[in-house]
C-alpha cells in the first residue's frame, strides 16, 4: 500500500513537472517570435530608410521631364515667334536704291503762297507723303529717314530747283518735313513752323519706280 501511494505521488510530481516544462516551453517559443531581435530591427530601420530616400529620387525623376518639355516648349515657341517676325519683315518691300541727301520742304497747291510754283507737276492735289524729286519717275515710291523717324511717299512734283545743284536732293512735304525733324506737326500747310529749313544726311530709299515722266536712278539735278 505505501508502494502505490508512493508511486503515486512520483506520478503526480512527474506529470506537472512535464506541464510545467510545456508551458515554459510555449511562452519562451511565443516570446521569441513576438520580440523581434536586433538584428531584424535593424535590417528593418534600413529598408524603411531605403524607401524614404527612393521616394524623393522617384518624385523629382518625374518632375524633371516635366521641367524639360516645359522648357523646350519654350524655347519651340519663342523661335516660331522669331520666324514669324522675320517672315513678316521679308514680305515688305525692299529698297532698289538707297542714299542721303539734303532735304527741303514745299506745299505747291496752286495757291500762290510763299512763292507757290503752282499745282504739281504729277496732276494729283499737293497731300501729306507728296515729295518732289529734281529726276525721279513721277509716283516712284520713296521712303524717308531722319533720326530714327521714317515716312513712305511718293514723287509728285519737280523740284527743288537750283538747291538741287548745291546737294539738295528732295522737297518734302510740311507735314512729312516737320515730323522727321521733332515728330511735330507744322503751324500751317505753308510753314513748317521751325527755323529749320534743311534736313542734313536725311535718308532716301527707292522701293519702287514710278510709270510717270522722269530718269531712274540716283536723283540729277534739275534742269
């Protein structure tokens, strides 16, 4: 009977030994698994830092081709702008005969003021862009610079007549002469309204001859 008990009692202490060595068992594999090591934390720190630093790179790769076409755009637009601009300034019309001369100023409208020559010799009425050449083909087109001011006209009447031998060249009219020489306009049709009878080195260019009377070419005297 005390054999039994005995062996009994081994059992019992056996047997929650065994439990005892299960559970301990199960806690230290769930706490391996659940702690992570160092190690593992660290091979983590660096992938998650891997993944921050891609994301900008990949952020500005995609910004960067924006950028570009952006300016390239830019740059096709601005040169188009530029083309169209010179394509413009090909299509006017381009001188066949440059030079400067001096040049006075006229307004013969047949009224007989300020020493009035009569109405002018191409037929048409004295107007604003009327010029008088001492040779050149009536209604030649002519273009006038002085300081940076341009006008375009055509011949309509002879003159001037001896200033032509001395250099002067061209008879404009007041309203042509008076804005070369300050982009104002004239006190009257008659008078320019400045001290100022002559324009120096004023520059002329032919953009095309007239089919009236008259000597293509550089301008001759008169006479």
């Amino acid at each position: 009977m005390q054999q039994r008990t005995i062996n009994r009692v081994l059992t019992g202490v056996t047997g929650a030994a065994l439990a005892g060595m299960l559970v301990g068992g199960v806690a230290a594999a769930s706490h391996d698994d659940s702690a992570p090591k160092p190690d593992r934390l660290l091979a983590q720190q660096q992938d998650m830092a891997a993944l921050n630093q891609k994301a900008p790179e990949k952020k500005a790769a995609s910004k960067a081709p924006a950028e570009s076409r952006s300016k390239s755009a830019a740059k096709d637009s601005k040169a188009s702008a530029s083309k169209e601009t010179k394509k413009k300034a090909d299509k006017g019309p381009k001188a066949i005969l440059s030079g400067s001369t001096t040049a006075s100023y006229f307004w013969d409208d047949g009224s007989g003021i300020n020493g009035d020559t009569g109405a002018p010799a191409s037929g048409k009425p004295m107007q604003k862009g009327m010029f008088a050449s001492p040779s050149w083909p009536m209604n030649t087109k002519v273009k006038v610079t002085y300081k940076g001011r341009s006008i375009t006209g055509f011949v309509g009447d002879r003159g001037p007549g001896a200033p032509s031998h001395n250099g002067v060249m061209l008879d404009l009219d007041t309203y042509t002469f008076r804005y070369l020489l300050d982009g104002g306009k004239p006190s009257s049709k008659y008078d320019a309204g400045t001290g100022e009878g002559h324009l120096q080195d004023v520059k002329w260019e032919v953009l095309s001859w007239g089919s009236g009377a008259g000597t293509k070419g550089d301008p001759q005297p008169l006479g």
